[in-house]
C-alpha cells in the first residue's frame, strides 16, 4: 500500500512540475505580453493626442524597448537576470545605458515624461511579476513573507486601534476622576 501512495505522490509532483515548467510559463509569459501591449498602447494615444511626436527619436527608443519587452519576455528568468547582473551588469552603468530611460528623461513636457515614466515602469514590474509567477522556488518562498507582511500589517492596525480606544477611555476615565474629586 505505501508503494501505490509513494507512487502516486511521485505522479502527483511529475505532473505539477510539468505544468509549471510548460504550459504555466507560457501563460504567465502572455499576460505580462498582453499587459505591455497594453502600456504599449496607452503610449501610442499619448502621441496621438499630440504630447509627443511619433517621429521623435524618444517615441521610437520608447516603442522600441516595450516592443523589445514583448519580444524576449519568455526568456526572462529570476537565474538568468542574476547572471547578467554577475556577467555584465556589475561593469556598466545600467541607468546610463539604458536608452528607454534615458529617452524619457529627454521627453521635454514634464506631463508627458511623468507618463510615459509611469508606462515604462509598469512594463518593468510586469515583466518582474511574470518572472515571479513562473519561479517555483520565489513563489514558495514568498508565501511566508507575504503572510509575514500581512501579519505585521494587521498587529500594527490593531496596535493602533488599541491606542486610540486607550486614549479614549483613559482620557475619560481621567476626566471622571477629576470632576469626581473635585466635586
């Protein structure tokens, strides 16, 4: 009997694994896509309405680097982005080097650079999300520091509650007193 259970465990995790290094990497990799299209496109009505020019060299740098998001979001990895920062990252200047940024940095109207900022960095975090999401080992990992947050969140909301409930109570009980003695 512990044979059949040992091997239906074993079944059990071969078909997780392969569902989360198949099919759930595709997935996650084509709602961080389809999330980009979609910055993409916010950006491009941001040039429509006129705050910048389609042909300016900050539109196309822009529109080239999501564009280059969408491309190569399959290959991004939590093990790859730590081996690039090992490799090459720790010898340049990432920020000077970075032609997006530095393409919104030259985006004259500061309305249209602060949005066009905002767009960029959400295509940023979707791509860190989707390499989150297709880690099994992050995920696992960050079940208890999600709880962890939660938690310390609650207690300090509730340490908080308890002060001001405190402070209202012995303010009045305080208040009492004194009107008792002095009566």
């Amino acid at each position: 009997m512990i044979e059949v259970e040992a091997l239906s465990s074993l079944v059990g995790i071969g078909i997780f694994l392969a569902i989360l290094y198949g099919p759930w990497q595709w997935y996650r990799a084509d709602v961080a896509r389809q999330e980009i299209f979609e910055i993409r496109d916010q950006f491009f009505d941001v040039a429509a309405n006129g705050r910048i020019d389609f042909r300016s060299s900050e539109y196309q740098a822009i529109r080239d680097g999501l564009n280059a998001q969408i491309r190569f979001a399959h290959r991004l990895t939590w093990p790859r982005l730590i081996l690039f920062w090992i490799v090459v990252g720790r010898h340049i200047n990432l920020e000077q080097s970075n032609r997006v940024r530095a393409a919104v940095r030259r985006i004259k109207d500061q309305k249209t650079r602060d949005e066009a900022s905002i767009l960029v960095t959400r295509a940023t975090i979707a791509n860190i999300g989707m390499m989150f999401w297709k880690s099994a080992t992050l995920m696992v990992l960050a079940i208890p520091a999600i709880a962890s947050i939660f938690m310390f969140a609650a207690a300090r909301e509730t340490d908080r509650a308890l002060k001001a409930k405190l402070k209202l109570i012995g303010g009045a009980l305080i208040q009492y007193e004194a009107e008792r003695v002095t009566a």
